[in-house]
C-alpha cells in the first residue's frame, strides 16, 4: 500500500481495502526499518496512531476529505503542538510548541495523519540537508548523495516512501531542489498563498509553504488544503483560493513555453541539459509551442539573494537569545555572557556565517550599498519575469546544474554550494510559483524540471506538470530496496 | 557669556486601544506578570505581526489635530537590538516613512504666543519591563506592557527654555486627550518623555552639541531635569570642558542626571523594512472618516468660549484644559439655564478645587452636571444664598441626593418673608440695648453686629438684601 499516490490510497480507504490505522502502521514500520536515511527528526508514533483512529471514525461515517487517514509528514519548520519543533537545530532541541502552524491546523483538520517532523537544514539554511544539528540526510537514490535541501528530509522521505506526501518550504530552491535530487514532485506556491504563521521564519519575504508529493496530482490535493488567506499573516494574499485539481487534464495545444537563455548557459551539466531538452521535446509532442526568451538580471540573484536572505534572517533569529524558550548556556556569568554563549553553542557554522553576513549588510554605512541595492535588484529581476510572461505562458529548464553530489562534497567552500541555486533562487525573489517534476536520470540519479508560471497560476502550473507525468513514468520510479 | 538653550522633545503616548498593537493580548494596565502577553508578544518561534488598524486611525487623527502632513503610505522597519525585555530582538517601528510627518503646536508661555515645529509621529511597539526586585540576583522579565501601542511625537528643536518645553508638553498632553488616543497617565508610563538638550552662546547660529535626558515623567520632572541640564553644561563649558553626546538618566531623587551612555556606545539599529508587514497606506476615505470624527481641539474650543461666555483667558484656559471638563461645563449651563458667569465660578471655583482636594480626575466626579446644575439653579432664582450654597455643595459631594432635596430635607430655604425677618430683627434689637444706642450715636460699624445676629439667628437662611432693608428702617 505504501507505493500508491494519495488519490489512489483515499479511494482504498473508502472502500475498506484497509483502515487509516493499518497504513499509518505500514509507513511507521517502514520508517524504522529505513531509519538509517535519517529523513525524521521526531516519530510521533503514538500521536499518528491515535489519528489514525480518529481517522477511520471519519471515514466509516462518510465525512471524509481527500486527505482524511492519509499519512503524511511535516517538516521540523512547522510549529506542531506538543510534538517538539527543533528547526533542525540545537537551539531548539528542547522546544515543544504551545501552538499550531496554519499549516499543521490545516492538515489536522482536513484529518490527515501526521508521522512525525522531518529533518531539514539548520532553520532551513543549506542546500544539502548536511548543516542540521541532526546529522546529515542520505538519498535513497545513492546514499552516498545528499537528497537536497533544505527540505532534505522531506524529500528523501516521498522517495523512499515512508510518507505518502511531505510538506516542505522554500527560501530559495529547498523545496524544488530536494524534490529534483530524489525523484518527486515539489511545488512551490506563489509567494502570499500559503500563510507563514508557525513557520519559522528564515527569509519572510522569500520563505513559502508547499507540498512535496510524488505527483502532480498529489500535490494539487495538498495545496487544495494548505492554501488560502490567513488574517494571522498579513503577507498572505487575500485571494479566493481556485479548484487545483479541475484543470488537470486541461489540453496543452499551444501552450507556449519559453526557455530563458540564462538556464542553458555555462555551468550546466550537459547530461542534465539533454533530460530537460528531452522533457521539453515531450511538450512540443504534446502541442506546446517552445521559445527562447531572456531573463538577463537572472545572473545577479545569488548576490541580491545572499544580501536579503541574510538580512532578513539576521533579525528573524535574534529572538533565539537564550532568555525565553530554547537553548541556554549553563551558568552565564552575565547578560553578554549569556547572549554569546547561547548563540555560539547553539547555532551551527552556516546560521552563524549567514547572520554574520545580514549584520553587515544591515550595519550603518553599508546598508545602502548591500541592502538598497539588492532590493533594487530584485525589482529588475522580476520585472525580467514580467516581461518573459507577457510572450509565454510557463517557463522551463533545469532545477540544479547537476545531479545530487555527494555527502560532504561541498561542505567545505559555501559559495559554490550557494552557486548551485542559480536556477531556483530567482524565482523566490519574483515571489512566483514554480514547481519541480522528474524528468529523467543521469547515472541512475533523478533530474528534475522546473516549470515556472505566473503569479497564481499554480492551477496551470499544476496542469502543465500533471500532463508530463500522464505521458511519463519518471515520477513512478522507486529507488532500489525503497520498493 | 550669555547662552541660549536649545530643547527638542520625544513624547511617547501611549494610544488607547484595547489590544495591542500587533496581536490581540490585552493591553490593561497593572496585571499580574506575563498574563497579558500571547504567543505574538513573546515572540515565540514562527509567530507574526498583524497591525491593529485602531493605531493607525489614532496616529491619523493626531496628524490631522497639528496640522501634519499625513503621507499616502508609512512602513514599519525593524530595530535591532538585544536586551531581555525585547522578545523579538527587535523593536516594531517606523523610520523612514512615518505615519504623520511634519505638522506643528502653537505654544503660550507668559502671554506670548509660540509655533513649535512636530517633525514627525510614528508607531512602534513597546517593549516589555525587567524586574530587578526580588529575584534574589536574578532578574525578572514582566512581557504584559511587550506591544503595547504607542506614538513617539518628535519635535523640532525649537523651544529656548524649560518653560517653553512644560507648556509644549502640557499642550501635547491636553491634545491627546481631546482626541481620546491616550488616557494620559503619566504615573502608569502612558505617556513620557525624552528631552535633547543643547546650549549655544547667544548668536550662534549651530547647534551645540546635545544630551538626550531619558525618561521624565511628570511635568515637574521635566522642568527640573532640564533646568539642573543646562547648569551643567554651561558650568562644563566655562570651566574649559565640551559637552559629549550622550545619553543621561534624571535622577529626580539627588536633581541630577547622570551618563547612561555615550555615543560610541550607542547601538547600531540596523533599520530595514520590516517584511511580515505590508505598507500601510492612508486611503481618501480614512482620511474623510477620521477627519470626521475629529473633535473640537483645545484651542478653537478656548477662542470660542472667550467670545461665546465672555470669559477672560484664565478662566477659558482652565476650562478648556480637557474636554470632559469643558464638556461638563457646557452642560451645566445649559441644564441650568443660568449665567454662564455663574457657572463658570462655582466650576473653576468649589468644583475644581474639591476635585483636587480628593485627587480625582473630572471623569469620577461625584457630583454628575445635573447635580451641579440643579445647586446653581437655586442660587440664581435666590433660594439658597451663596453661603448656603455652599452648605449644600458638601453635601452633594458626600452623597446622591439633589440641591432641592437637600434644602428641603434640611430646611435650607431662603427666608424672604419681610414679616418673619422683621420678628428676628425686633428680638435682636430689643435684647441688644447697648449696641442700638452705639449705633444711633454714630457707629455706623455696629450695623454689621446686627445683620450677624440677624443670620445667625436665622441659621443663615436670612435674605441678606431684605435683612438690610428693615435694619436700615428699624434703626433709623
């Protein structure tokens, strides 16, 4: 039961082909059995059973949503009441939540099972899942690879199949990246659709929500339930929140699809660029017009990144002080005292180097010069968006210049682990949905495609992507022993 | 050398909302520690703001009273800094964009008129109180006051004297009441105030160099503080020594201020827009709404009163100085019908001063308008004298009845009865041969003896001008 798609599982569990209990036990012992990928950080064993249960209550009186017994695991960003929320972090190994995330009320409350907290990088800052305080994560497509990040956990743990979908968020490609580097489906959502409340916050105004799922299909499922206005967060988008699941087998005759230059250029791996170029080939079978199109300020958005993220990130973690909730050094001589050693035991080297960098940026005198700037910048780069749009409908190319490299590969030069997000990073900055599909492999490791359309479109997005994976089977693979 | 002093002023008020500015705890004052504070104000991992749109309707509306410009759109930035009573980190405010900029007051010191320059007004949230009694060397953090809303009103540095500085203040004060955004308390910290302080040799056109005094919170202190500031520096700089930029704590105990800290060892604020929250932009139709509602402002009310109840400026001033106050007295003369004079005499007069002898606030006056009004009514058509009036006021403020229960109840009335009187004054004289004779003789000071006798025998209650009448003609 456990290689089926939710769709297929919600039809079984109507039908009494086994309970929520039954399954939510499946993927319990499968998480066990593979807890050497170390995809979890917290198995909320006992609290998946009891939900389950309730779930089958559900289901035998008929009021059952599509995602009711569906089990299902929530990366370590979201705040779960009662079940510790540690960000992958050692400054909040000790925190258990008082409250809910939207996003977690949302899922409880569309009946869905939650298996536990999934591992990530350290508040969600890495590309390899390797800075977490909770050791690294391994892909099940090679464990010798790292499966992505910052979602790492997420991702490794759809492909492996220990969860029939996984929730993850992006900053800067830790949804789409992760999802290409194992082999699944991440989306995205345009920035505003999803509510930020009791997600910890990395980059407010890059972070969103989206689901990490193992089709296109899956993931309209999960968005149906993870989107909409939240008056808790005043950056989401009070917008009605459209049927994600109706226009999926929408023709895609003359769709027009448009392939900025700047995703071809040096840098990218050539077997890489012949899967997307074969992806792309699909399309035009399929009635697509394909276009070259330009985003020439694309090539400035790891530099704007690496000043606003920082910066951001730099105020977002300083309520992590030691005084309230969280880690604190044993017997602090003073205030400073307190302050310096919490931080400096609790936060690992990549949050360190990144709140160093936002200090600076934001630090007199240079604020203009860095931060100023970069949010001028960023204005360019999604103006470069708006006008790709004004010719195509989506965009198209690769996630990651390369396939996923190896378990400490890049862990001693950060800035050509920050390079690899060339292709993810700008669309954060635009604030634009985007999504990642399997594609194809290179030496039996996954590629993955990015789409990118226009602000809240995800329903097209979702139909594009829905429409590959019905003439495809990449999103159907299962990396070996994972069967 | 003669010096001019140079005063510029930040005044925090605290706005009147029922929650707080960016989450829905409570804002009441005096609860027990850290029962007024929800997750958003203890800034646990994963929560955001969500601006309360009362502030925002509060700080439009002080704008619009001093005559501000009030921007299409302001944003709220992030200041950085750490310090255990600041949950977040970082403090809400604005920079930038603030929400009102520039505007001005009209000041009035010793009869001559003054404009003061507001350079701005922005929002930002409080932050919480550290607690250092009772903790046994440890320190507690109190999070209840952590985003509570306020206005911090800067200033030009305009005012030229500590006087000056008071009546900007008092005028600030009185008009945040009159808009009702701040209860103006200023022993519970609702609103207080930080003074830049510089001295330049009269002439001079630069600014001398500045020490902001933290803190002050009562009129008295400010005036002092200041005051006991600029002695320092002027002693400081004739003894040969410059004044630094710092930062200096009034210490109303000892009359001094001290250096809390100097410039080099101020924070590095590290500004930035804040991005959990959006611009906030000032449509037409806020604008038309809040312009409204706004109130008649102290000032046009003052100029009315002179002119519509021929008051002398004291007498407007005093009833002006809130607009419950003004607002009572409006009514009074109108329930009563009687003499705005009247009116305005007993309410400056025995009114006000009772409301200060119980240290109360015109709001918990225990005699309501109607009250007042009905005492004043009987003193005008002269059934009670004004002694009596008085009589009768004290008991109005020790209980619920009315003036004309009060007189009836304890036979207050006024005699008027020519007859009744005539019986007193018959006694009087026929008891008191030896002062009849005084005055017939020409002590004309012995008449007074008389009208004495005469009201205390009649417990006051005498028609003073008919008591005249008939001793003129008795003793004639």
């Amino acid at each position: 039961m456990h290689n089926k798609t939710i769709t297929e599982l919600a039809k079984d569990l109507r039908e009494g082909k086994f309970s929520s209990v039954e399954l939510t036990q499946s993927y319990l012992d499968r998480i066990k059995k593979h807890s050497e990928l170390n995809c979890f950080i917290t198995v909320a064993e006992d609290f998946a059973i009891e939900s389950a249960k309730m779930a089958d209550i559900k289901l035998a009186n008929g009021d059952a949503s599509p995602l009711t017994g569906i089990p299902i695991a929530q990366k370590d960003i979201f705040c779960t009441q009662g079940t510790k929320t540690s960000c992958g972090s050692k400054m909040l190994d000790n925190f258990i939540s008082p409250y809910n995330a939207t996003v977690v009320e949302k899922f409880n409350h569309s009946g869905a099972v939650m298996l536990g907290k999934l591992n990530m990088d350290e508040f969600a800052m890495g590309s390899s899942n390797e800075t977490s305080f909770y050791g690294a994560v391994q892909n099940p497509w090679d464990t010798s690879t790292v499966p992505g990040g910052s979602s790492g956990g997420s991702a490794s743990a759809v492909a492996a199949h220990l969860t029939a979908a996984a929730t993850g968020t992006d900053t800067g490609g830790s949804i789409r990246q992760p999802a290409a580097f194992c082999g699944i489906t991440g989306l995205k959502p345009s920035y505003g659709r999803v509510s930020r409340y009791g997600m910890i916050a990395f980059a407010s105004s890059l972070d969103q929500a989206g689901p990490m799922t193992r089709s296109a299909e899956d993931a309209a499922t999960l968005l149906q339930t993870m989107s909409g206005f939240d008056p808790k967060d005043s950056t989401s988008m009070n917008k009605p929140v459209p049927d994600y699941s109706m226009g999926l087998n929408n023709s895609l005759e003359g769709l027009k699809i448009g392939l900025p230059k700047e995703f071809f250029s040096e840098g990218l791996n050539d077997s890489v660029a012949r899967v997307i170029e074969t992806a792309v080939d699909e399309y035009r079978k399929m009635g697509a017009e394909i276009k070259e199109v330009s985003l020439p300020h694309m090539k400035l958005s790891i530099p704007v990144y690496y000043v606003i993220a920082p910066a951001e990130c730099s105020a977002n973690l300083s309520r992590f002080d030691g005084v309230r909730f969280g880690y604190r050094c044993d017997e602090p001589k003073d205030l400073n005292d307190l302050y310096i050693r919490s931080r400096g035991e609790a936060f690992g080297d990549e949050v360190k180097r990144r709140i160093l960098m936002g200090t600076y940026a934001l630090s007199a005198g240079y604020y203009d010069a860095y931060y100023i700037k970069a949010q001028k910048v960023r204005r360019l780069i999604s103006e470069d968006f708006k006008q790709a749009f004004s010719e195509v409908d989506v965009l198209m190319g690769p996630v990651s210049p390369s396939t996923a490299f190896g378990l400490g590969e890049k862990t001693g030069d950060p800035i050509e682990m920050y390079l690899a997000d060339i292709y993810t990073i700008a669309v954060n900055l635009a604030g634009l949905p985007a999504i990642s599909i399997p594609a194809g492999f290179v030496n039996e490791k996954p590629v993955g495609l990015q789409i990118i359309s226009n602000y809240f479109t995800e329903p097209h997005l979702l139909n594009v992507a829905h429409k590959y994976q019905q003439t495809t089977n990449w999103h159907q693979q299962t990396p070996k022993g994972f069967e | 050398m003669e010096w001019e002093t140079v005063i510029g002023l930040e005044i925090h008020a605290q706005l009147a909302t029922k929650s707080k500015i960016f989450s829905s705890a409570p804002t009441a004052y005096g609860a027990e520690p850290n029962t007024q504070a929800c997750a958003v104000d203890l800034g646990l991992p994963g929560v955001l703001p969500v601006l309360n749109q009362q502030v925002v309707r509060m700080a439009v509306k002080f704008g619009m009273a001093i005559d501000a410009e009030i921007p299409p759109y302001s944003v709220f930035a992030r200041k950085n800094y750490f310090y255990p009573d600041l949950p977040k980190g970082y403090q809400i405010s604005q920079m930038d964009h603030p929400i009102v900029g520039f505007g001005h007051i009209d000041i009035d010191v010793n009869g001559t008129k003054k404009r003061i320059g507001v350079t701005r007004a922005h929002l930002e949230e409080d932050a919480g109180k550290s607690l250092h009694e009772n903790f046994h060397g440890s320190t507690g953090i109190d999070l209840n006051r952590a985003g509570t809303p306020l206005l911090e009103i800067v200033s030009e540095p305009d005012m030229r004297s500590a006087q000056e500085a008071v009546a900007y203040m008092r005028k600030i004060h009185d008009l945040v009441r009159y808009l009702e955004i701040c209860d103006g308390n200023m022993q519970e910290g609702s609103f207080r105030c930080d003074a830049n302080v510089s001295v330049r040799p009269k002439g001079q056109e630069s600014l001398g160099t500045r020490a902001e005094l933290k803190n002050i919170n009562s009129f008295k202190f400010v005036e002092k503080a200041i005051n006991i500031e600029i002695e320092r520096q002027i002693d400081l700089i004739e003894g040969g020594g410059t004044v630094v930029q710092e930062t200096r704590l009034y210490d109303a105990d000892n009359n001094e201020t001290r250096s809390m800290r100097s410039k080099e060892e101020a924070n590095d604020y590290r500004y930035f827009p804040d991005p959990d929250l959006l611009p906030v932009e000032i449509s037409d139709e806020l604008r038309e709404q809040v312009k409204a509602d706004l109130p008649e402002l102290p000032d046009a009310k003052k100029l009315r009163f002179k002119k519509q109840y021929a008051q002398d400026d004291e007498i407007a001033t005093t009833l002006t100085s809130s607009r419950q106050l003004a607002d009572f007295y409006e009514a009074v003369v109108e329930i009563s019908g009687c003499e705005a004079k009247l009116c305005a005499n007993w309410v400056c007069g025995n009114f006000l001063a009772a409301l200060n002898k119980a240290g109360l606030n015109i709001n918990k006056t225990p005699i309501c308008q109607d009250r007042l009004a009905g005492l004043l009514k009987r003193i005008a058509d002269q059934t009670i004298s004004g002694k009596i009036a008085k009589q009768v006021f004290e008991e109005l403020w020790k209980g619920d009845a009315t003036a004309d229960e009060i007189i009836e109840q304890q036979g207050l009335k006024q005699i008027t009865d020519s007859n009744a009187i005539e019986a007193i004054i018959d006694k009087i004289i026929a008891d008191n041969p030896n002062q009849v004779e005084q005055y017939l003789s020409g002590k004309e000071k012995v008449f007074g003896f008389f009208v004495g006798q005469t009201m205390k025998a009649s417990q006051g209650k005498a028609n003073p001008n008919e008591v005249n009448k008939i001793l003129h003609n008795k003793l004639k």
